[in-house]
C-alpha cells in the first residue's frame, strides 16, 4: 500500500527543487572547470603566434613570388608550351594506355601461368629427387651381398621411373610459358618507355619550373598547413577536431612545448634533476630570424647566431633557456614562468596586464634582460671574457681592478694578488700628511682613483662619526710609519730632466696604454636609476665628446688600467718616482706595473713632465691632527666588545699613548679590512672582510638585509644595485654602534659600472652544469685558461689588438702602423721557443716603432701559459717543432731569390746589421730573424695577403706574377727558367720566397744598433713621407 501522508522531516518537493537546482549549478561548475583547464595562457599566444605565421608566411609568398615574378613567366610559357604539345598527344596517350592496360593483363595472365606452372615443377622435382635417392639406397643394400648370382633384382631405374617423364614434360612447358610471359614484359616497358617518352619534355619543364619556384612552394604549402581558409573542407574539420579536450591527447597543433636540457640540473635538495624548459611554448618564433620585428613573446632571439639556433654553440635542445636566463622552467603562464620586471615602470604594467606578481618561493626567478649574461658565467667560469658577453666580462674586470675579490672571496673567480699597492715603505714615498689627507677622501686628490672612500658616508657623516674618523685616520697614519715620518723629499737635478722630453716619451713609448693624465672632471648629471647614489663631490671622468660624462665600457677600461696620473708633482718626489718607473718590481714586486726598460734619461725626463702636475687645493687641505680624548674613546668603545668594564678600566689606565694609538690603528684595519688590498706588516694571513661572495647569485632574497629601505623592489639585483650606489644606506634610520656599522666604502661606480658589477654577482650561483658543458672541461691542457688571466688582467690589449680587441694604444698615436703590433694569429705566427725567449728579454723587433715592449716579471710557467692561450686561439698545440730545411738547389728556392730581387725587399728590412735602404719610417723587422721567428706556413700566408692578417700595416703584398704573365714573349728574360718552371703556380712561388727569406742570414738583435741611430737622428721623422708608395697592394 502507499503511504501518500507519510510524515518527512523535509519537504521532498523542495528538496527536489533544491537538488535539481544544485545538480544544475554543478553542471555549470563542471563545465566552467573543463573550459578553464583546457583554456590554458598558452594556447591564446599559440592562437595568436598562429594568426602571426600566416601573416608572415603570406608576406614571404609575396616577397617570393615577387623575386622570382620576371623569370617565372617565362618558365610557366615554357612549361605550357610542352603541355601543349602533351595535349595535342592525347588520343594517342589515351590509346597507348588501353593498349598499356591490355597488354598488362595479357602479362599478368601468362605470368601468373608460368608462376603456377613453376610451382608445378619444383614438385615434381622433389618427387624426383625423393625417388632417385630411395633407388640408390637400396642398389647398396645388394651390392654389399657376397652371392650376387642369387639376387635377381631388375636395376634399370630410369625405365621405371614414374616421375622422371613428368619431370622434364613439365620443364619443357614452364620455359614455353616463361617465353609468352617476357614477351608481354617487353611489350609492357616498351609501352610505357613511349608514354613516358612522349611526356618527358614536360616533366623537364615542371621539375624547372618547380625547381625555380621551390621557396614559393615551400611557404605555400606551409600556408596550407596553417590557413584554415585555403584548406579543404575535411582537413578544416581534422584541424578543428585534433584540439578539442579529450581528443587532443592525440596530435594537437596547441600544445606544451618542452625540451629537457639533460646536461642542466636542478637541485630539488636531495638530487640534482635535468632542466625542462617549456618556454617555447609562448616564445614559438625565439629560433626564426623571420620574426626579428615581432612583438613580445614572439620576436626571434637577437643573437641567433650564438644562442638558440641548431647551428650556434648554444642550441636550444642542448641548453634550453632558463640555463641563462633562469626562471621556472616548467611555467606555461607569464607569472608562473617566473618573468622579473626590469625597471618599476615595467612592474606597473605588467601588474596591469598579466597581473604580474612575484612567486617568493622560487630561488631562480628570471633575470632581468639586461642581466641575462650573468648566465654565461655558470659555463665560461675558465674563460669569461667571450663574444656576446661584453657586460659579463666589464663586471669581472671592474671587480678585479675594484679589489672586490680582495674583500670577498669568490672562488670561482680569485684575486691574482692584491689590487693596492705595499703599505710596509712608506716613507719611502709620501709623507704622513699626504697620507692623512688621502685616506680621508682619496677623490680630493685623484677624482677618479681606484681607491674607495670610506669616511664621509651616509652612515658615518655627523659631527659624532667625523670626530671618530678623524681620530682612526690619525691612528691608522702613525701605525703606517713606524720609523717615523719621510725626512726630505729629493726634486734634484740628479733625478729630474727635460719635462717637455718627457711629454712625448710618455705618449710614444707605451704609458698611456694602462694610464691617463686627465685633470678635469665633470658632474655624474642626472642619471634615471631605481635606487639612491651616494654621488662623489669631485666629479667623474668627461666624455671625449665633451658632453656628460665618460660611459664606461670593456675598451673604456683599458685605458685605467693604472691611475690617472695627475698630482705628481704633489704627491712624491723626482727620486721616488724616477726610481718607480725605472724599476717598479723594486718597490712593489707583485705590481702589475712592467718595466719599459728606460735608459736615465728617458725616465728623468718623463719624471719632470709628471712633477708638473700639482694638486694645489690638495695641498691647501688641512690633514687631521692628534685627538687625544676621541682616540681614548674609541680604544675603550673596542675593549668594551670583549671585556668588562672593571678589566677596561685597568688596561686602559697601564697603556701609553702610542700603545693606544697602536691598539685603535690595528682595530681600524682589522675593521676596515685594508689589509686585503694592500700588503702590510703583520697581516700577511690576514683573511677577507667581507662576505663571501662565490654563491651570491643564488642567494634567497629574505637572507639579503633591506633595513627600512622601502623604495627599491625585493629582489636579489635591486639589492646589490642599491648596495654599490650607496653602500652604507642599509644602515639608515637604524640605532647601530660604530664598531657595528657597515663599513663597505664607496667606489662611486656610475650606472653603467653598478649594472656591469651586479651581472657578473649574479653569475655567482651553485646551480651544477655537466662537466660537458663546462668550458674548463673542453681543454686539454688547463694552463691555457691561466694564460687568458694573465692577458686580461696585464692589460695586454690596452697595447695590442688580440682576437679583434683591444688597440687602446692606436688612438694614442693615431696610425695604426706605428702602434704595437695586432696580434691576431700570434699563436700560428710565431715559434714558440722564440717568443718564450722574447718574452723573456724583449728585443727590437719593428725597429720604426718609439713604444717598446716592456718587460713583465713572469715565471717561466706564466709565460709558457700565454704562449699555450695564444697557440689555442688559433687552434695550434705544437710547443716544439721540427727546424725548416731550404733546399737552396730547387727550382722553387731560386724562384723565391728571383721574386725578392724584384720586391727589393732590402728597401725596407734590415739583413742582419745592414740597415734598410729607405728612411726610418718605412723601416721593417730584421728578416735575419725570420727563420727562428716565424713559422713557414705562416709566413706564406703573411706574404699572400698581409692586410687580411694585420689591418693597417705597411707591407705590400709582392708580385707575384700569374700565368698569363709568364707566357709573355719576353718572360723568361724577365724572370727566369727556375720561376718559368713554376707555371704560375701562386702557392709554390709564396713557398719559395719564404723559403729564401729563412735563408738569410745576419746579426739577429738590432736593438743596439736601432737605440744609437735613434739617439743621434731622434723619432722627429715625417710619418706622412712617402705615404702613397704603400697604396697598391701588388707591389
């Protein structure tokens, strides 16, 4: 029975209502959850990339078909023409191929009968065969018997055979049947050799027109592809259908695109894991140069040729993207891809547009675009001084001339000694005040010197923190002079010669290769920067243009190698500084200063011309004076870190005056750390100040202190930028003991510097690349890296070109052929056990040349590490080889005396101690030498085409004549049976000079010889004489 009044606690019919009403807002919630998970970021960009394409694609077609639209007509007319004739073919096409099809059956027929009849006989054949050997078995049963008499046995097997007849019946029929099957073959090709006779024109014709129009093709069918309005209907369906949800699992066109980057790995703490990139999947046109002028996130890599492209050294299926620019790899999304605004205004708008927030628990967020060479650091740790990485390498060569490494250790990138110079003679040098004076404010005396400022800061510049610096200065100054201060400073004639002399002996000889003499300064000016700058009150280098000031560059930098030289005159005296630069390894014997090996006059005169150089306002300054009181205070302030005040009290009430101007001077280098820098008695183990620095880059940005420093964004680079601008400002508003507060000084880098400086910091980082991918690794011999050290932090380019870089010295004197020479090809060009031995002791070589190589204080393996990183730039690794024979009897040695008779060759190079014929600006290298000196090889191409080697040089190409020469009537008279015999052969003439060039023999050091002549004549020569005789290359 029913129960239609049953009691229910509630209402079925609402309940109903409600359910159904739920069931229905599910459904939309389910359907709104399917759309929002496949409706992925992206898809859209891949949608959008896709419309991108076909507009691109349509552009190319355009430009294709517009390049190939003279020419294309006059295909398609030949190709129309022989379609005519095809056509008007046609009847007899059409009944070969009736005839082709007929005949076709007629041979599948007889074919097929042969087959069977084939088969037919392999059967009877072993039939037979089974039956023959059946026979002979037992024919051996009885011949084994003793009384054959008694076997009456009939042994004919052939009569009886019962296959045999069948057998050959059969074969007879299947050669019959193989006969009628290959006569229809025959007729089949035949057939088809006609038809495909008659049509072969025309396939020659279309495979020409399709070969002229192969790029049109191409794009055309990947529009087809593409364009859904140029497919057919079904294709239009399949492109839809491969893309909708369930189904896309299939061959989808929107889809993640990943690479696994296997030699990258990611630490997830208790494994190291390969990368996955998936970046591609928004940035779809990062590998094609067509999408160069695309926007954002579809415009191709700039440097295709180094990054991302299969032909680079860095192909994206090897190294992916995040190994350079970091980020989460396996981000689809903008935010979750983990992008990192560049500037504040860029953060607005990508809030604004991507609402953009920052993901703070990714310890690699992507590196903003103008600190994305930091990533080459991770693999070029060995070599960071690389093509494509100009930024990269400025940061590590402003940190080594900075002496950050000195603070800090990094032990991917080490000191190579200390950046300042000793501090255990100097009275020898400068005198206490000076000295005062300079540790106060180094900048008051050289605007742009290398040496920070430590005092006057943003957190040490109040009355309180001036009276206690000034008392550390004066500690620190008496600490320094232990026996007491310079008695008397030596300006007589004995060290002091012709200024004006000294003048263009410093601009000719090779100073300004690592110095500069420039006595203004100008103002920073107003420069757009997301953090505050501590600015310097006496200026920055002037642009050369004369407006703002100098940016600071990779090649800017050569030139500040050593420090600018202004204030001579106020800082030392003639004897001190003639002593420096005749021997520089005497007073500093780890100076990066070489010895230009100056005779006592040239280092006389060049002291008088840099004593002319006075800082007047310098001397005006007052230097600090002896606060009693303040130095008392600051003892006890450093006591009372470590002990009561009871034991305070009682030391202090048992020590001296210099006991306790010693005690504070120790405690302020101890604090200050400048025995990191400079070499000092007493703190030859003395350890680094600062934090360490060699993970830096992949420090959490909630270990980095901000203070109340609210106005730069939270990120690691904003950190390090507001860090180099402004050192101290981390301490602003805070309550901090002077014994406790940041004591970095400030270099007052400029923006360009900071930006440099904060790349090569976030190159720092631990995350593991495979030791295939490490440069380090690619090298056999290890002492090749050391050499690249030593190139760089010697400034070598500051003289010389090397690998298309450098010259700094060209712009000093102006004609590249009186500079020190390129050295592009050094490692292929020169013998290494001579240029081990020049190195060594450095010779005359261009004896045109007033600057003159210097003399570096090497060891033996330092120089043999140059040699090896000179050899590996041109891919060259013999240190030994075998000495070059000549063979003065051949043909080829005599063709090379005929051609150096005709370059006059003497007219230009010393033989020995013959001097050349012309005048001392054209002079040339002593050919003497060349056989030692030189490698053959070399020396042929040198003399094929000497421009292409060393741009700019002097000498000529020489003549070398070329057949059609040679078959003139009067050419043997001219040139001679042994060159005639040659037969223009190019290679073997350049062959034979060189060879007679080793051949000649005389004094190989003309150094003497060159400096007398010059000491008598002078360098006053004309360097613009005769200038138009070295413009035809086939001299």
């Amino acid at each position: 029975m029913t129960h239609k009044n049953d009691e229910r606690y509630w209402n079925i019919k609402k309940l109903n209502k409600w359910f159904a009403i739920s069931s229905i807002l599910f459904l939309l919630s389910y359907v709104w959850i399917f759309y929002h998970d496949n409706d992925d970021e992206f898809k859209q960009y891949q949608r959008e990339f896709r419309k991108l394409e076909i507009e691109v694609s349509n552009k190319k077609l355009e430009s294709a078909l517009s390049d190939v639209q003279d020419q294309r007509v006059e295909y398609e007319e030949k190709y129309n023409i022989e379609l005519d004739k095809y056509n008007s073919k046609i009847v007899e096409i059409d009944s070969l191929k009736a005839n082709l099809d007929y005949t076709k059956g007629l041979f599948y027929k007889a074919n097929m009968d042969y087959l069977f009849k084939k088969a037919e006989v392999d059967e009877l054949k072993y039939l037979y065969e089974d039956e023959i050997v059946h026979f002979e078995d037992y024919s051996h049963k009885y011949d084994n018997d003793e009384d054959h008499s008694k076997v009456e046995v009939h042994h004919d097997h052939n009569s009886n055979s019962e296959y045999r007849e069948k057998y050959y019946e059969s074969i007879e029929l299947m050669k019959n049947l193989k006969i009628i099957k290959e006569k229809y073959e025959l007729q089949v090709l035949d057939i088809e050799s006609t038809i495909k006779n008659m049509g072969a024109e025309l396939k020659n014709k279309k495979d020409e027109l399709n070969e002229y129009l192969k790029e049109v093709n191409l794009i055309n069918n990947k529009i087809l592809k593409l364009d859904r309005t140029k497919m057919t209907f079904m294709n239009q369906l399949g492109d839809l259908v491969r893309d909708l949800p369930i189904l896309d699992f299939m061959d989808p066109y929107y889809k993640v695109n990943q690479v696994v980057a296997h030699d990258i790995k990611y630490d997830v703490n208790f494994a190291q894991v390969p990368s996955v990139d998936r970046c591609t999947s928004c940035h779809l046109g990062i590998s094609n140069p067509d999408y160069k002028d695309a926007p954002q996130p579809f415009t191709s890599h700039p440097n295709l040729d180094l990054f991302v492209s299969s032909s680079s050294p860095h192909p994206f299926e090897q190294y992916g993207c995040t190994s350079c620019h970091s980020g989460r790899g396996r981000g689809t999304g903008f935010v979750s891809s983990v992008h990192m605004p560049g500037s504040p205004e860029q953060k607005k708008e990508w809030e604004e547009k991507y609402d953009w927030k920052k993901m703070h628990h990714w310890l690699q967020p992507m590196l903003p675009t103008k600190y994305t060479q930091a990533g080459c650091f991770k693999c070029h740790e060995a070599d960071p001084i690389l093509a494509g990485g100009e930024k990269l390498a400025l940061g590590l060569m402003l940190i080594d001339q900075s002496g950050c490494n000195n603070c800090h250790h990094i032990e991917s990138y080490q000191a190579m000694g200390k950046s300042g110079p000793p501090l255990t003679h100097l009275d020898e040098k400068l005198d206490k005040d000076w000295v005062k004076k300079w540790i106060k404010n180094p900048q008051s005396f050289r605007y742009n010197t290398w040496m920070p400022h430590f005092f006057d800061q943003s957190n040490n510049s109040d009355e309180e923190s001036v009276k206690r610096s000034n008392a550390t200065i004066y500690a620190i100054t008496e600490y320094l002079y232990p026996d007491g201060d310079k008695e008397n400073f030596d300006n007589s004639n004995e060290f002091i010669g012709d200024a004006e002399n000294g003048q263009k002996l410093f601009n000719a000889v090779g100073c300004q290769g690592c110095h500069v003499i420039e006595t203004e300064s100008t103002e920073l000016g107003d420069v757009d920067v997301p953090y505050e700058m501590y600015i310097s009150n006496h200026g920055y280098e002037p642009d050369t243009s004369g407006v703002g000031y100098e940016k600071m560059d990779r090649y800017t930098l050569l030139k500040y190698q050593g420090p600018n030289l202004i204030g001579m005159g106020s800082k030392s005296d003639a004897k001190w500084i003639y002593n420096w630069i005749k021997h520089p390894e005497k007073y500093w014997p780890d100076t990066k200063m070489p010895n230009l090996r100056l005779t006592h006059e040239e280092a006389k005169d060049i002291t008088a011309y840099l004593l002319t150089f006075e800082n007047e306002e310098f001397e005006d300054e007052i230097a600090v004076t002896e606060d009693r009181e303040e130095l008392n205070n600051i003892a006890r302030r450093w006591m009372m870190k470590s002990f009561p005040k009871v034991e305070v009290d009682a030391r202090l009430s048992t020590m001296s005056d210099a006991a306790i101007d010693e005690y504070v001077a120790k405690k302020s280098i101890n604090y200050y750390g400048c025995y990191t820098c400079h070499d000092m008695d007493g703190y030859e183990n003395g350890k680094p100040i600062g934090a360490e620095l060699t993970y830096e880059g992949s420090v959490p940005v909630s270990k980095l202190d901000f203070g109340h420093i609210h106005d730069i964004d939270h990120t690691t680079h904003a950190w390090f930028e507001q860090k180099l601008a402004n050192p101290r400002i981390f301490d602003k508003h805070k309550i901090v003991a002077h014994e406790d507060k940041s004591r970095m000084p400030n270099f007052y880098f400029k923006p360009e510097e900071i930006e440099a400086i904060v790349t090569a910091i976030l190159g720092f980082t631990n995350v593991k690349i495979a030791d295939s991918k490490i440069t380090y690794n690619l090298v056999d011999d290890k002492s090749v890296f050391e050499g690249y050290k030593l190139i760089n932090q010697y400034n070598c380019q500051g003289c010389h070109v090397i690998e298309n870089f450098g010259g700094h010295m060209v712009d000093v004197i102006g004609k590249i052929e009186n500079a020190p020479p390129n050295l592009n090809t050094q490692g292929a060009k020169t013998q290494p056990d001579w240029l081990f031995n020049f190195f060594k002791n450095p010779a005359t070589i261009r004896p045109h040349l007033q600057v003159r190589m210097p003399a570096f204080k090497f060891t033996d393996g330092q120089w043999n590490s140059i040699i090896k990183a000179f050899q590996h730039l041109d891919e060259r690794s013999l240190l030994i080889e075998d000495s070059f024979a000549v063979d003065i009897n051949s043909a080829k040695f005599k063709a090379g005396a005929k051609l150096h008779e005709f370059g006059a060759c003497n007219n230009c190079h010393f033989y020995g101690d013959q001097f050349p014929k012309q005048t001392p600006e054209t002079w040339a290298p002593n050919l003497a030498m060349t056989k030692e000196r030189l490698r053959h090889d070399w020396v042929v191409r040198w003399l094929d085409n000497p421009q292409a080697i060393m741009p700019g040089t002097k000498m000529p190409a020489p003549y070398i004549p070329d057949s059609i020469t040679l078959s003139l009537d009067n050419a043997l008279e001219t040139w001679g049976k042994d060159l005639m015999s040659l037969d223009g052969n190019r290679q073997a003439m350049l062959e034979g000079l060189t060879d007679y060039i080793y051949s000649i023999e005389g004094s190989k050091d003309i150094s003497t010889l060159v400096k007398e002549y010059f000491k008598i004549n002078g360098y006053e020569f004309d360097t613009d004489v005769e200038e138009d005789d070295f413009e035809d290359e086939d001299w």
